[in-house]
C-alpha cells in the first residue's frame, strides 16, 4: 500500500497522480504500486510540487512495517532513531 499527501501542488500534478492512484480526498492518493513505479511516481511529484509539500508513506519489510519520505517545505520532519521512523512537529517559534 502507498500513500502520498501532497499541500500546494498544481492541480495538473494531481490529475497526473489519479492515472495511477485514487484520490479520496483533495491531495490525498492511496494505491498498490510496485516499489519501482512509487519511486518514478514519487521523483514526478517532488520535480513536479512548484513550492508545495509531499509526505510519502509506503509499505515496507522495516521493523514498522512502513517507510516515509518528506518533500518540500512542511512544519514535520523524519528523524530516525535507532531504525524507529519518527515524525518531529516543529514548534512555533513565535
């Protein structure tokens, strides 16, 4: 299973997405893809986002049974700890 969310991207990417994925929610894609065809996806969006955010969330043979991938400028961030994915929330710094 892959996820990907995406925030401020052209609408144009989002169509292209929908060929391979569907999209239940405005920037949200959910589908079964094989790991070569995620990565392609994924390198599309991330030279694709103009200035917008992906998260991608994918199935893998890790201790969490799970991988994430950050592009763009978001307020989170992956940090592993010892092979444990983490996702650290920046705080305001107001």
């Amino acid at each position: 299973m892959t996820v990907m969310i995406l925030e401020r991207v052209p609408t144009s990417l989002r169509g292209e997405l929908t060929r391979w994925m569907l999209e239940p929610r405005a920037g949200v894609f959910v589908g079964t893809l094989s790991a070569l065809v995620r990565d392609k996806l994924w390198e599309y969006a991330c030279s694709s986002m103009r200035g917008g955010a992906g998260m991608l969330i994918y199935s893998s043979d890790g201790e969490q049974g799970f991988g994430v991938r950050f592009w763009g400028d978001t307020t989170r961030r992956v940090v592993d700890l010892e092979g444990l994915v983490l996702v650290e929330i920046e705080e305001n710094q107001g």
